[in-house]
C-alpha cells in the first residue's frame, strides 16, 4: 500500500493501557494529536542533520530545522557523574578529539573536548551537549525521538532520569523514546505512558524476535523500529492493522527512501533530511490528481 494512496497509519490510544492513566485519557488524545500531526512519511533528522553537521550536536539539530525536517532523533547516556549528554558511542574517540568511555568521564571532563572538528574545522569547539540543553533549545519547535543507549550499563538510571527530566520541561507531548534495550523502555513506559515507544530492531536474523509477536509482548511499543533492509510490506501490513507504525533506520540512498516511502513507512531516520524532503515533495507531486501528465 502506498503512502501517498493508502490510509495512514495513526497513534491510537488503544494502543497503550490507560489503566495506567487513571482520570488521564486526554493527555494520551493530545499526545496522539502531535504524533498524527506530522507529516507522512515521517523525516526524522538522524542525530540531527548528520550528512551537513557535526552529529548529536546542537549545530546538527538546529540546521535539521532549518532544512525542514519533521522530527529530530538523538542519543542520550549517562556521564560518571550522572548526567545526562547526548552521544551515539560508548567511547569520545569517534566523534572528539578525546579518548575514553563516555561512562568514566565526568560531565566537566567531557564539555573540554571538542566535538566539531573531526566533522569540519568550521565547527570547532562545538560541545558534547547535555540532553537539557537539547530539549531547551528545540523541544518546543519539533518533534524529537530519544535514544536511551544504555548498551554498555543496561541497568543503570538513565529511563528515570530521562523521564524526570522531560516530565519537568513538559515535553511530554513532543517526545518518544526508542531503544535497542527493551529493559530501558519498560522503565521508561512506567514512568511516562503516555509517552510513545520505539523498539529498535537489529539487522537481519537478530532481530527477529523483536520483529515477530513476540516483540509486541515485551515492550508496548507504538512504533517498530527495523533497519531498512529488513522492511517489507508484510510487516507494514500487519502492524497497521494493529494501530502501530513503522519508524526505520538509516537511510540515506535516493533509491532506497523512494522505494520505502512506496511500501508505506510511516518514517524514516536519515542524515540527509534534504534529500529525503526532496524525494517526499517530488513522489506527491507525481502522483498528485492535478499532476501534468507526462507523455
């Protein structure tokens, strides 16, 4: 089913118990208001505008807005100290001019580093910023998916501290939370669930538990969250029918995003937000009933 023909998929309150909710039901309406308001296919800015700007930085997501981007995706982990930054790896080595594990390393010990230069030298001295100042700065202007990447420390306090942290901006309504660690989602659920939740889905044979029904009973997620290669119609189909989307991850390839949008994914996760608007723009213009038509 097309995206630009089909029905869209849309949030539905049924999808999350209410009991958890009590005298609430409009928090999850308004939630739902905001997720359905976004544009279908979903474009979410993969740590920001990633193929333009240095990822999971402030430059990244403020240049994914201008470029138009629907909606912004990032990583959140903790620090020694506790607090909470915004960083894909476990260690700085990739992304700063530093070496370590990002859970060593205080948040003092960290704002030293710079995570600019590697990218291009016209962002030097841009900061590993806290997830604080992310939401400050953008979470009343779109739409973000937060990655709880508590990979390395499966346990540790980062979905409370997540949680407290939106419920305090009151973002509530302008947020998701994804993951690969359904531990961390459950947690997250518990405390915010009116939240929508993304379960990430690894490539290939690995992630075929959390595709499979199985999945659905582990985490109540809203949106299955699969690499692309792994999108099939089949699996379009069947979560539709269920009230769920599907959310996939990481595209970056003219060819691939067409051929995604045609199946119906409700969005995609890319680097490059605007090639992907392009294609959007481009794939509705041609299909539009007031088209030209070519000869």
């Amino acid at each position: 089913m097309s995206y630009l023909t089909g029905k869209p998929f849309r949030y539905s309150i049924a999808c999350y118990n209410l009991a958890k909710l009590p005298n609430q039901p409009d928090i999850l309406r308004m939630v739902a208001a905001m997720f359905n308001d976004l544009p279908r296919p979903i474009i979410f800015a993969h740590r920001g505008a990633s193929a333009h700007a240095p990822e999971n930085t402030l430059a990244a997501f403020e240049l994914a807005l201008r470029q138009g981007a629907d909606a912004v995706e990032l990583d959140a982990k903790l620090t020694a100290d506790g607090q909470i930054v915004v960083i894909h790896d476990q260690t700085v080595d990739r992304t700063t001019d530093g070496s370590g594990r990002v859970k060593d390393l205080t948040l003092a010990e960290l704002r030293k580093l710079d995570a600019g230069s590697h990218f291009d030298i016209a962002f030097r001295g841009e900061p590993i910023p806290t997830l604080e100042e992310v939401l400050k700065a953008i979470g009343q202007l779109t739409f973000v998916n937060i990655e709880l990447t508590n990979y390395a420390s499966i346990l540790d306090q980062l979905p409370e501290k997540t949680a407290v942290l939106v419920k305090r901006l009151k973002l509530s309504r302008r947020v998701m939370f994804s993951s690969f660690n359904p531990i961390s989602l459950r947690r997250a659920h518990h405390l915010l669930p009116e939240v929508p939740i993304g379960f990430l889905a690894t490539p290939g044979f690995s992630g075929s538990f959390v595709r499979s029904w199985l999945g659905r009973l582990i985490v109540p997620y809203l949106t299955l969250n699969p690499e692309h290669r792994d999108v099939t119609p089949k699996i379009i189909t069947q979560l539709h029918k269920l009230d769920r989307g599907v959310l996939t991850y990481t595209v970056n390839d003219n060819d691939e995003i067409d051929r995604l949008f045609q199946l119906g994914v409700d969005g995609i996760f890319t680097d490059d937000p605007p090639l992907a608007l392009r294609i959007r723009n481009l794939a509705k213009r041609n299909r539009s009933p007031n088209a030209p038509v070519k000869s």
